[in-house]
C-alpha cells in the first residue's frame, strides 16, 4: 500500500514488488472544475464557448442548457483563465484559484438594443394598445408594453436578433387590421418600426339608400309652400348634419377603436334617432296650430336659417363613439339671406 499526498489530495494505490529494479506507476486523478456560466440576471447561459487554461494545460468545451461545463485539471493546478463566449452576450475572462475554488461563476452581459414603435390610424395616434416584440429565434424571448397619448411604445434592453411585432387591439370588431412588422434589433442601436391600424368599413348598401331617403324627407319638410319655413329648415339642417357624421364613419375609424365600438351598430342607432326624429319633426311642423303660425309668418322677409355649430352627440351608441356632428352649411339656390341660427324668423313653434 502506498500512501501519497499532494495538493491537498491523498491517493492510496496498492502494488506488488518483486525483487530487482522496477518502476512503480502512481495513478494521481486529474482535478475537476465545474464551471457555471450565467446572464447578469442570474439565468443559465446554454451552448456557450468555455476555454478553461492553465500554464501548462488548456480544456475547451460547450455550456450544458443549464450552463454548465466541467473542466478536467491536472492535479496540480494552481490558477486557470475561464473565458465564455456567446452570440448573445459580451465576452468574459476571469481567474480563478482552482485550488481554492472548483465552482467558478462566470458571468456575461448580454448585448442589447431598443425599439421604439409607434401604432397610428391614419393621421391618429393609437394609445392603450398592447404591443409584443417576439424573438423569431433560441431564446425566444419577449416583451410587452402599452402605447402612450401619443401612440408610442419603447423597447428597451432587448437581445439582439430579429423580432415580430403584434398588436392587440381593444376591440372585438372586425373592422380593424393591422400590417404585420418585424424589426431587427442590433448591439447599441434604436430601430423604429411604424405599426399601421386599418379601419376597413364601408357603408352598406341600405345604409345608403336610407341615408337617400332621409334626406329627401327633410328637404321636402324644410321647403313649404306659402309658409315661412325658416323653423323647418333650421330643424332639417340638424338632422342633415347627423347624417353627415354618419357618411363620415368610413373615415372615423378611431373613435370606435377607442371605445371599442360596432360601426355598424353605431350607423343603425344613428340612423334610426334621425328617421324617429324626422317622422316627430314633421308631426308637430304641421299640426294645425303650427300650419297657421308659419302661414301668417310668410309675408316676413325670409331668411336661410341653418344650424353651423359643433357639438358631441351624447345620445345612443355615439355617446359611447364620442362622434363628433359638425354641421356644413349646406348649399341654397334661393335668394334668401343666410343668417346664423340665434332665433328663427318668426316666433317659436308648439304642439
């Protein structure tokens, strides 16, 4: 039995010795280095380069899915260099006393870039929006933010790579897509990327013939024969002015993203507060008692009266549209003087 110690390790061999001269061969075991590369966020860093390297000996291998790289060392080592190594990440260095420490950490930083992205429908600005960036390649990592007023979102610390980039839109509503995006993400760099919102809806054909129809109505309730018609003409240009918000909801896509309404909804509820309105409108325009005002009236000069504000409407689904009405004065072939609608010409009208 011989007994050997050396670097702090005790071997004990058994050999036989025959009389005469003769070598005797001790097996010392090589010393194991279980090196453990990570992220500076604590993560295993997998399929990194590790070269483990000492005065006299040098080992080289790949990092296990947990990071991980055992090193075989002569017995005697005393101090080794650990460089890691990976696409993602910075190189590292470190020395290590192999006699003191045989679970070196090396630790890489990984190398980054942002992306700034902004979602806009048409000339709007898209706030409250969820975007993803998706790495398309191992790690396939991810991140998430919200688009501020102003539509826009950063990315920031992101692994270089390439990225697709998705929307999800608050709205259940089918009329809303967006044009996919992908963005290559490079060490120290700040790629833009413009996320586009479509708002593909257009007016059906009842609507439109509705929209015809109602109109021919109001025109035929504002033009009375013989009767100051300067009431109806004013009442007609309102309900005028509803339809044109609803001939421009083709074109008013945000609000609906916003509130995360049907437009197709928002244009029925619309539609018929104006038929309902339309048909009460020309009710009480010719009962008897109003007939007889509006007669008498008719020797007064007459006088264009339309109504030209902007208001919200704040009644049926564009109350949670937030649609805005704005009236166009409408043109006239008629020799009556415009005026703004303050007060109509002749008194004011009742049941």
């Amino acid at each position: 039995m011989f007994k050997v110690e050396t670097h702090g390790q005790t071997i004990e061999q058994t050999e036989s010795i025959r009389n005469g001269a003769g070598t005797l061969r001790l097996q010392v075991p090589g010393k194991t280095l279980a090196v453990q590369v990570e992220s500076s966020d604590g993560s295993p860093v997998g399929n990194a380069d590790v070269v483990v390297e000492s005065s006299s000996y040098t080992d080289r291998g790949a990092t296990n899915r947990d990071g991980r790289f055992q090193a075989t060392l002569p017995a005697d080592t005393a101090s080794v260099e650990i460089t890691a190594e990976h696409d993602l990440y910075k190189a590292n260095t470190v020395s290590v006393d192999a006699s003191r420490n045989n679970e070196p950490r090396v630790v890489l930083e990984p190398r980054v870039g942002q992306l700034h992205v902004t979602a806009t429908l048409g000339r709007d600005s898209v706030a409250g929006v969820s975007v993803t960036a998706r790495r398309q390649n191992t790690p396939r990592e991810e991140e998430t933010g919200t688009t501020d007023e102003r539509g826009a979102v950063e990315f920031r610390d992101l692994l270089i790579g390439r990225y697709d980039l998705t929307v999800d839109l608050p709205t259940t509503s089918g009329a809303f897509s967006v044009t996919e995006q992908s963005a290559r993400i490079e060490e120290g760099s700040r790629d833009r990327r413009d996320v586009t919102v479509r708002f593909e809806y257009s007016l059906s054909r009842d609507h439109k013939r509705q929209i015809r129809e109602l109109r021919n109505e109001l025109d035929e309730i504002a033009q009375s024969s013989r009767r100051d018609d300067a009431i109806q003409g004013y009442y007609a240009s309102v309900l005028h002015a509803v339809l044109d918000a609803v001939e421009r909801v083709p074109r008013s896509g945000h609000p609906f993203l916003k509130y995360n309404t049907d437009p197709d909804a928002a244009v029925e509820a619309l539609l018929s507060a104006v038929e309902e309105t339309t048909a009460t409108m020309d009710t009480v325009l010719t009962s008897q008692r109003n007939v007889n005002l509006f007669s008498a009236c008719s020797d007064l000069p007459q006088a264009t009266v339309e109504w030209r504000g902007t208001s919200t409407s704040r009644t049926c689904c564009a109350k949670q549209v937030g649609m805005s009405v704005s009236s166009v004065p409408r043109s006239t072939n008629s020799s009556k003087t415009s005026t703004r609608p303050s007060a109509p010409s002749c008194g004011s009208w009742r049941r």
